[in-house]
C-alpha cells in the first residue's frame, strides 16, 4: 500500500464539484488516474481544476466542499497500489 497525499498548490477555496447542482467529481473508493479532476480551487473568483498526481484509489479527503484551503495542506489520499483491484 503506496498513499499519496495530495495537497493544495495554492490556497483557496475547495469544491468537489463544479457547480451546486453537479456530482461530485470523484468520490472516496473510486479509481482515478492520475491528471484526473478530482476538485476545483477558487481563487478571486477565477477556478482552478486540482488533478490527481498519481493513479490509484481515492481513499479519503481531508477537507469539505467550500473549505478555505492553504498552500500546501492536505486534501485527499490516494492509495497508489490499489487503482482497479
């Protein structure tokens, strides 16, 4: 088991979806691949997709929806050794 932790590149607000009305992008237990949009940061009022690192399964995120992330901070965990098993 490899987990990565993904974390903000910048500091902002976090979203798991693209609008109110949308899925989320992702959720915790799915396979994603990496470069896949697995949230969006907000930052004066311009959107920023946040792309998954690496493959694997998303096991977990660290913040909310609408949570005011920092530069650095941790958002999600991804299982490296786990995508499509």
């Amino acid at each position: 088991m490899s987990q990565h932790v993904q974390q903000a590149p910048f500091p902002g607000v976090f979203y798991r979806r693209s609008s109110p009305e949308a899925d989320n992008f992702v959720e915790p237990g799915a396979d994603v691949a990496a470069g896949d949009t697995i949230g969006l940061l907000e930052v004066m009022k311009q959107f920023f997709e946040v792309k998954a690192d690496v493959a694997g399964r998303l096991l977990s995120f660290g913040v909310e929806d609408g949570d005011v992330v920092d530069a650095g901070q941790d958002i999600a965990v991804i299982d490296a050794g786990e995508a499509g098993a």
